[in-house]
C-alpha cells in the first residue's frame, strides 16, 4: 500500500463521464476502466498527490487523502493506530 495517499471512488456520484476524465488526466496512470466502464484504482504507488482528478472529476466522486491527515483525523478521534 502506499503509505502517503489514498483515492476514494464514490461510484455512485460516478457515472461514468463520457471522457472518463480521470483516467485521461491522470498523470500517474493510477485509474484503469472497470469492466463496468467505470474507473478503478490500479496503481496507487504511482500517484503523484497532484489532485488533478479531484479537482477536474465533474460529479465530485474522487477524493484524494493525504495519509497524514487521515492518520490525524484519527488522532483526533482518539483512535490509536
Ligand atoms: S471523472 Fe468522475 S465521473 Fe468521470 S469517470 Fe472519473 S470518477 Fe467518474
Ligand atoms: S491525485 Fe493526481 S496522480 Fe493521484 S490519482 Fe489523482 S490525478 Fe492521478
């Protein structure tokens, strides 16, 4: 796993696009088509954190998390890791 980010897909805010945008824009080539023709993280290692697919995914379904904050979110809440 790669400790630094992780990316949510809300495939129910999917539709998919018809330009599948995340995967066209994608930097990393993180995205591949599902066999539903929606996307689907194949390579999380090669995420650079750019936050193109959040920023450009017209149905708001991509979230992209920085680890740190996630693992802060949880320090927050008490919860040990
Ligand atoms: S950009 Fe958004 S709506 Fe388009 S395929 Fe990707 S997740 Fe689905
Ligand atoms: S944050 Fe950038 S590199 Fe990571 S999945 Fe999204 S578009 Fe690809």
């Amino acid at each position: 796993m790669n400790r630094k980010v992780t990316v949510i897909l809300n495939y129910e805010k999917c539709l998919p696009c018809n330009e599948l945008i995340c995967i066209d824009i994608c930097p990393g080539g993180v995205f591949k088509m599902g066999i539903d023709g929606k996307p689907q993280v194949q390579d999380i290692f090669s995420c650079t954190e750019c936050g193109a697919c959040e920023r450009m995914c017209p149905e708001n379904a991509i979230k992209v998390i920085k680890n740190d904050d996630l693992e802060n979110d949880f320090k927050f809440l008490g919860v040990e890791s």
